[in-house]
C-alpha cells in the first residue's frame, strides 16, 4: 500500500458513505415535496401528517448527507493536489457553480422548512420542501456533469502545463454527464421508493395505521415503478455512450476479451484475469450485446485485449458488480410492478409474504446504486480522467503514508461511529410511526399568510 | 489581468462573509454550555442557530470551491499542505452538524450532555484552527521548488497561537451577542454578561495580533506603501470598540452588527496586507502564490463571473428574506410548539 493506494481506499470509502444517504435525499425530498403539496391543495390532514412522519425521517438522513459532502471537496485537495493543480481550471466549475446555484439553495430552504412550520403560510412552506427538492437535484446535475469529465473529457485543450477549458457550453451539455444524471437520479428514486415501501409493508404488517401506510405505499410504488422502468432506459443509453467513450470499460462490464462482431451475452460466465479468458460462459444469449451496446444486431465490441495491460481497469470487481446491479434493478422492476398492482386492487393484507419481502429488499437498491458506481469509478482505472491523467499521476506530492493512514483510520472510526447512530435513529423513528396526536399538528400551521 | 484582481476580491469576501455567518454559530456553540443551564434553555440556544448555520456553512463550501474554480494552484497547494490542521478541521465541522441533528432524537440526560460537549469541542477546535491557518497564511508557508517544508506542529507557532486565539475570542463575542438578540430572559442575561466578559480579552488580544502582526508578517508592507489603506485596520478598531460602546448603553443590535463588522474588516485587513499573494512563500517570494500566477485561464475566469453575477444577488436576496422570517428570538414556547426543532 502506498499514498496512491490508500488515498484511493479513502476516497472510495468516503464517497461511498456519502452516498448512502444522498440517493433517499434525492428521492425522498421528491416525495415529501408532493405529499406537502397535496396537503396544501386538498386540506387532508392525512397528507399533513405523511408529510410530518417521512420528513423526519428525511431530516434524520439528510444531515449525515450534508456534513459528509464538505469531505468530497476538501479531498480533491488533501489528497489529489496534482490532479486539481492540473484540471482545476475546469473541473472547479462545476462544483463553484453546484454550490452558487443548487447548495446555497437546499441548505437554506431546509432550514425554512425545519424551522418554519408556524411562522410562514403554508403555501411558503409547501414551496421551500420543493425549493430543496429541486436544489438537491439540481446540486446532483453539477456534480455529475464534473464526474462526467472525468469519464469523457470535452471542451478543453493541454496548455500552460494544464488542462484549460475552451468551452464551456461543451463542459455543461456533455452527454456522459446528462445521461449519468438521469440514470443516476432515477436509481436514486428508486431507493427513496423501496424505503417508503419497505417501511409501510413492516407497518401494514402489524396492522398499525393501516390507511396512514396503504397510502403510502401507493404513493411509494407507483414513484418507484417510474424511476426502476426510467433507470433501465437510461442504463441502456448509458451503455451504448459508455461503449463509444470508454470502451474499455464496457469490456471490463461484459468481461470481453476479444474484439468481435455479433457479440451475446453469457448469462453465467467468470472472468480470469490472468490468463485474459473466462473460466467459463453458459447459456448465450446470442447477438444481445451487440445489440445492447450498440443497437445493432452485429455491432463490433473491442475486447479487453485491444488495450495494453496498463490501460485495463480491474475485471473482475467491475463485471460482478455490473452484472449484480442489472440483476437488482430486474428483481425490481419486478416488485414495483407487483406494488403498484396490489396497492391499486387494494389487497395488500392479503399477501404478508410479499409485504414481507418488501422490508427485506429495503436494503438492495442501495447496493444498487453502490454497485453502480464501483463500475463507474473503478471501470475508468487506471484513469483519473480518461485517457489524459492516470490516477496514480493525481496524487498530492507532499502527503505522507502515515498522514493518510492516520486520516483514513479516523475516517473508519468517526465515519462508523455516526453511521451506527444514524441507522438507529432512522429504525427508531421509522418503527414508532406517525405521530398521532392531529390536534397539535393542526395548531402549528398557521392558515393565512 | 483585472479579473485575477476581481477574483482576488471575491475570494476574500467569500471567507470573510463565511467567517461572519459561521462565527455567531461557532461561538454560540462555544457559549451554549455557559448561558443556558437547562435542557430547554439549551434547546433554545440551539434552535437560534437551527434556521441558518446549514446556509451559514455553505459560504465556507462556496469560499472552498471558488479556491478551486478561481485559482486552482492555490487550491492543490493549500489544501495538500494542510493535510492534517483540515482534517481536524473537517471533523468538527461534521460533528458539530450531527450534534444539532442528533440531540434532541433520544430523550436521555446522558445522551443529551453528551451532544452538548461534542457541540462545545467541534464549535471550539474550527474557530481555533481557522485562525490558526489564517496567521499562518498571513505568516506565510514554508514552501519553495521542493515542495512544502512544514508540518502540523510548525503551524503552531506564536503569531498562528495569537491568530487563532483572537478568532476563538472574535467568535465569542460575536456569538454571545447574537444569542443576546436572538433569545430572551435568563439565557439572554447570561449572553449579554458573556459577551461583555469576553471583549476584554478580545480587545488585548486584538492589540497584541496588531503589533505582533509587523514583526511575524509583511502584512504592512502593502499599507505603509499605500497609508490610505489604513483605513481598514482603524475601522476595524473602530468597530470593536463600537461593540462596547453599544453594549454599555444596551443596544445589542447594534452590538451585533458592530461584531459583524468587525470580522469582515480584521479579514480585510489581512487580505488588504496580503495582496497579490493568496499564500507567500516564508522562504522564498518567487515562490509565493498570487493572485496572478496560480488563477485559471482568463476563459473560465469570465465564466466565473458570469456566474457570480448571476448567482450571488439571489443568494443575498433569499438570505435577508430568511433572516427576516426568523428575526424574531426564540422562545421557550417556540421551541415546545414545533416538533421538528432540534
């Protein structure tokens, strides 16, 4: 282990734990947004009271989101000076203007909505949850677009010794950046609807406010049946951009070694780095890759082969956790589409199994979205950005291997620490339910302006 | 050539906004142990902050990745250079999030107190370490062809020592006399007393960093160059003595507002000495980082400003407008009604 490495380590596992709580602040802030709308529109309390129960719990994860964000940013410093000195000059936009335009916006309205319950009408509060609804994802659209330019870097050119932007509109409407956007928020729905499904199943499940949590959960399954249809869509466009800009990484997806014409899908195959094969491919799907990547049935795919050793990223973590993440998203798109269906007939008691099944797949679209990403960041290896700067070139030059093994000990601990709080805190209040006493609910909104 | 200087500005009013909007709540943190005995009361104190500390933090955010955007140089060196001083840094700022967040969720003594000294060391260590950097960077960093040449303890020198004192103590009082305004009865009496307490110190700090400042910096080369420009540091006398002027006479309002200036002008006065230098070099000048010769490209300069203009009049326009809405103090009943307070 050297700097690189463990600079790598930390990294990953910093954004990792930002980014469990991020995907149900995109998702749930949606949601809440519209039950609080829905209150102001109708005047049902019902949806006064979903706004109240579901928004704790958005608070409860939405500030473990906030406070592990500054992290990202002060480590793009700390611990990859080369790689900021280098492309600072257009890679900082992004996040300046993430920031200025969506940041500013969430962190002030949130303390709105917070504090604002009896001081504001509610049409004002209504509209601060969907100002921090929007800023969130708008926040989500800066920081892809960044991530973007790593993965496909446009709109710039190698002078004075770094990379400069020339094009700022090139940088803002890069493709690789939009389409991770769309696929990224959508997945990220999909987590905030199996939550609120997961959670409503374990209530209906023991009878406790059965019309509280059937609303729910219809509510929560047809958002979730939306965002799994629009994030498969999307995956596959990401695909096909992905095969264009990054073909190695497609390879690595698809643990392909050879380039070839007309190429399947193995349903069940085991990459073997060493010897540049698989250890074995059953049952082919013939041409679906070709197809999928290509939308062509006899499409030409690069093997990993085609790429020097150097410029290969890890096989056989990037496949696995492709090839788990499409499983998930089917197991899914399978479930949302039973919630929808049951919650509509109105027979959700009569299926405990399901509901069952429903609190335990609480967990999986987070490893989902987990998942996603170790393609996407671990697939563009060796490079910080492809194919101008290799990772192991982005490190800072003036950090020790202690200090980083010290910053990334004290990451694990802290990190742990106000995760485990966290979790717990979410299950407490998650499993008390919603407030029942209306009368005080009622009281702290004031009707007029 | 003009847009690094107006960079340089913006960069400066970034942090010395930051430390104005996040000073009142990292030294109400500080106090939230001294001016409120019981739970409600700390309740109260917390819940003064809990509308605007998120929106607070997000200038040191901007004020971060403008560094980036604006001067990238700057950035890389900085931040890599001050490895271990930010990661402390870092993880107070985290805590003290999750202390606001965390305290109220379970309803025990212990957890609570618990919070509430987490609330009081990740409300000190920033403010201490702000200052700390800062009369380092005033000071300058030992840097040159070879890289850096200094470490965590080399920042704990005398001058960073009286630096970071006189930020913890600006914070305070800053942070007392908002609780002042923004609480009532006992918990404002004891605001007001810590407040006034804690400008004696402050004022003999403020001295010392001043003429400390001539011998451990080339601050005041700038000034004796250009004496018109000393303006800045007398107005930021000014201010500070203006802050018990208003006190005696009881006007906390205008206490306050003589705080905040004061902040915005000791920064000033640091940037104005600093200029063009971001961070000199203690070794060697031609080593120094500048406005001119660690910015971006003229390009992305031009779109910065673009959006600053566009950006910051909306940031300032909803900001007063949140202010207003939660100009009133907290009260006691304040904090019973809404079961979302902290």
């Amino acid at each position: 282990m050297d700097v690189v490495d463990l600079s790598r380590l930390q990294f990953a596992l910093t954004c990792a734990f930002h980014f469990i709580f991020v995907p149900l602040t995109l998702g749930l802030s949606i949601l809440v947004a519209f039950m609080e709308t829905r209150y102001v529109q109708t005047g049902d309390e019902l949806y006064l009271r979903m706004t109240k129960f579901w928004g704790k719990l958005f608070l409860i994860n939405f500030a473990l989101g906030v406070v592990t964000g500054i992290t990202m940013e002060f480590q793009f410093g700390m611990n990859w000076a080369e790689y900021s000195r280098y492309v600072g000059d257009i890679f900082g936009a992004p996040l300046a203007i993430e920031a200025t335009s969506s940041f500013f916006l969430e962190s002030v309205f949130i303390g709105v909505w917070v504090f604002g319950w009896n001081k504001i009408s509610r049409k004002a509060h209504a509209a601060s949850i969907c100002l921090v609804a929007f800023a969130t994802n708008l926040s989500g659209l800066w920081i892809l677009l960044a991530n973007g330019w790593m993965q496909h870097p446009v709109g710039y050119v190698l002078r004075n010794g770094r990379a400069e932007m020339v094009d700022f509109l090139a940088v803002t409407f890069n493709p690789n950046g939009w389409i991770k956007f769309a696929h990224q928020i959508s997945s990220a729905y999909v987590v905030a609807a199996f939550f609120v499904l997961g959670i409503s199943a374990w209530h209906l499940l023991r009878k406790n406010e059965t019309a509280f949590f059937k609303a729910s959960f219809k509510m929560a399954a047809l958002f979730g049946l939306v965002a799994v249809i629009l994030s498969g869509l999307t995956g596959d466009i990401h695909a096909v951009e992905v095969g264009k800009t990054q073909p190695a990484k497609l390879a690595a997806m698809e643990a392909l070694w050879d380039t070839q014409k007309t190429v399947g899908i193995n349903l069940l195959q085991l990459p073997d780095t060493d010897h540049e094969r698989n250890y074995f491919e059953l049952i082919k799907l013939p041409s679906l890759l070709s197809l999928l990547a290509t939308h062509s049935l006899d499409g030409e795919i690069k093997g990993l082969k085609d790429f020097p050793k150097d410029e290969r990223p890890p096989v056989l973590p990037v496949f696995l956790s492709f090839r788990l993440m499409i499983g998930l998203g089917m197991l899914f798109s399978l479930l949302a589409f039973l919630a929808v269906i049951l919650s509509r007939l109105d027979s959700l008691e009569r299926y405990p199994r399901f509901l069952k099944l429903l609190v335990f797949t609480l967990p999986l679209p987070y490893l989902a979205n987990q998942l996603g990403w170790i393609v996407a960041e671990m697939g563009r290896q060796p490079w910080i950005v492809y194919g101008i700067m290799k990772t192991s070139d982005g490190v800072s030059k003036s950090i020790t291997l202690g200090q980083v093994a010290a910053s990334l000990v004290g990451f694990v601990l802290l990190y742990g620490l106000l995760g485990a709080i966290d979790i717990y805190l979410l299950i407490k209040f998650a499993r008390k339910g919603p407030d029942s006493d209306l009368s005080s609910l009622i009281d702290t909104t004031k009707r007029e302006a | 050539m003009e847009l690094q200087i107006i960079w340089f500005v913006l960069w400066s009013i970034l942090w010395a906004v930051y430390f104005m909007l996040d000073g009142f709540v990292l030294g109400s943190g500080m106090l939230q142990n001294f001016v409120a005995r019981s739970d409600i009361e700390r309740r109260v104190v917390i819940n003064t902050l809990g509308p605007v500390w998120d929106g607070n933090e997000v200038w040191l955010i901007t004020a971060g990745g403008v560094t980036f955007a604006a001067f990238p140089t700057t950035y890389a060196l900085m931040f890599s250079y001050l490895y271990t001083a930010l990661l402390l840094l870092l993880f107070s700022l985290i805590v003290r999030g999750v202390a606001f967040e965390f305290r109220g969720k379970v309803d025990d003594p212990r957890w609570k107190s618990l919070w509430d000294r987490a609330l009081l060391v990740s409300s000190f260590l920033p403010a201490l370490l702000f200052g700390v950097t800062f009369g380092n960077l005033f000071r300058g960093l030992p840097m040159d062809a070879a890289g850096y040449h200094g470490s965590l303890m080399s920042l704990v020198n005398p001058y960073g020592l009286v630096t970071g004192i006189l930020f913890v103590l600006l914070f305070v009082v800053h942070g007392g006399l908002y609780l002042s305004v923004k609480t009532t009865g006992a918990v404002k009496a004891r605001s007001v007393s810590a407040a006034s307490a804690a400008w004696i110190p402050l004022l003999v700090v403020a001295g010392a960093f001043l003429i400390y400042t001539y011998p451990a910096t080339h601050l005041f080369d700038n000034f004796l160059a250009h004496p018109g420009l000393l303006v800045v540091p007398l107005l930021a006398v000014l201010s500070l003595l203006g802050i018990k002027v208003f006190l005696v006479k009881g006007k906390l309002l205008p206490a306050f507002t003589a705080s905040s200036l004061t902040i915005l002008l000791v920064v000033a006065t640091g940037v104005v000495g600093l200029f063009p230098n971001l961070i000199p070099s203690s070794l060697d000048t031609r080593y120094s980082l500048t406005a001119f010769n660690s910015s971006s490209s003229p390009y992305t300069l031009k779109i910065m400003t673009g959006v600053a203009i566009l950006f910051l009049p909306i940031i300032i326009a909803y900001k007063v407008w949140v202010y207003r809405v939660f100009r009133a103090p907290v009260t006691n009943q304040d904090v019973l009604d809404n079961k979302q307070a902290y």
